[in-house]
C-alpha cells in the first residue's frame, strides 16, 4: 500500500503556542518510487534554544525557510491529497502534529484540514505511538515510549533523529512492523482504526493522569488536579490543562 509519514519540528511543545520549523512528508510503498518532501520555514517569531538544541535550527538558518503561509499551505494540500486517495497518514503522537498543523492554518487564514477533506469524518490516520502503547501495556523504564527507544524496540535503526525526515520515515517503519508483528490491526478498516485509536487514546490519558494525580512524586510532576487531554486526532482550542 502507498502510505505517507509526516513529522514537524517546532518551536515548544505546546501545539496550541507551537510555530512550525520544518517539516516532512515521506512517501513509500505501491510499488512506485520513493518520494520525500519537506519545508524549512521561518516562523515569524524567536526559536527558544531548548527547542534548537532539539532540531538544530536556530533564528539565522529559519530565516532562511519559505513564507509560513506558502509552506503550510503546501504541506496541508499534500495531505489532504494523500488522504483523498486513500493512502494512510502515518504520525508518531500524531495529536501532535495534527493539532499543530491545523493551529497553524487557523492562524495564517488557510484553509483547515476539515475544509480540504469534506465529507470524511474517519480519516486514514496511524498513530504508531498510540497502538503501541495499546499492543504493550506494560513497558519499563523511563522514557521508553519515546520516538527511539520505541523505533529500537521494532528494529528500526536511523541515523539524524530529531529533523523531520528521520522521524517520519521511523514512524513510518515502526508502523509497518506493527501490523506486521500484531495481525489483529490489519482486521481493521481505516474507519474502525481511527475510532479505535480514539478510543484507546482516552483510555490511555486517563490512565496517565489518574498516575500523576494518585502515584506521581512532585519531582514527577504529580499534581491532584493535573489534567491531561485525551483527544485524537485534534487536541481541543482553549482547554485547561493538558500535555
């Protein structure tokens, strides 16, 4: 099947806040060659260092990158396109770059992803994160649901980790081991699997934040009163709390 991957780079973590750097569409499979895509951008605003020392790209080499509007209108109509065809959208904690990606239409007065997809409700979304953390309940260590940590656990190795190309061709390749390694995902339609990963998605925030407020050291980040967001595939406007 011909399926595209899709990751950004940005400047904080928070996806409501967050300006899109770089960003990268890979393209694989249906017997015809391989295809990557990707965007430098310059965000208009300060690149925080913690967020350089992440993805390399600080304030001189974004001012480099395209016009924010052009970019994103490119990187929304190749999706949008992709999805239209029928070919999955692959995304590692895909809510994240999901709800950033369309903040960031909203904010430069572009069409969202719902206006260029009208009628199609259940997109074709993948969320490797969010099935692994449903196909292994159970992991130890600290960080191990992380990018790498996971893409190692699937016998994915890449080099670069961290620009937008590496990762999305890790979650594009964690992926095929997954329903490589657990058939019961290949029962699912493209409609059944993106309810499922809602579903699982809330489960599994609820799960964490019923930790952070019961089990949690405040070194952790306890809190009686932390909320965490279980939304997929598009974390809500203006909603208190949250990742």
């Amino acid at each position: 099947m011909r399926k595209v991957a899709f990751d950004t780079e940005t400047t904080g973590p928070d996806p409501a806040e967050a300006r899109i750097v770089t960003a990268a569409l890979i393209v694989r499979g249906g017997g015809r060659d391989n295809k990557d895509m990707s965007w430098l951008i310059n965000p208009g605003v300060p690149i925080p260092a913690e967020a350089t020392g992440v993805h390399g790209i600080d304030d001189a080499k974004a001012a480099e990158g395209a016009d924010p509007k052009e970019a994103l209108d490119d990187i929304a109509g190749n999706l949008a396109a992709a999805l239209k065809y029928g070919m999955p959208v692959i995304a590692f904690n895909l809510a994240f770059d999901w709800t950033v990606l369309t903040r960031e239409l909203a904010r430069h007065g572009l069409p969202s992803m719902a206006d260029r997809l009208p009628g199609l409700s259940a997109l074709a979304l993948v969320d490797p994160h969010v099935i692994d953390r449903q196909c292994v309940q159970r992991l130890r260590g600290t960080g191990m649901r992380k990018l790498k940590p996971t893409a190692e656990r699937y016998g994915v190795k890449l080099e670069d980790w961290h620009t937008a190309e590496a990762d999305a061709l890790a979650a594009l390749l964690i992926a095929e081991a997954q329903f490589a390694k657990y058939p019961q995902l290949n029962d699912y339609g493209p409609q059944q699997l993106f309810s499922a990963q809602k579903a699982w998605r809330a489960e599994q925030q609820a799960g964490l934040q019923k930790w952070f407020r019961t089990k949690a050291t405040p070194e952790q980040g306890g809190d009686p009163n932390k909320v965490i967001d279980g939304s997929w595939p598009l974390i809500p406007a203006q909603r208190g709390g949250g990742e």
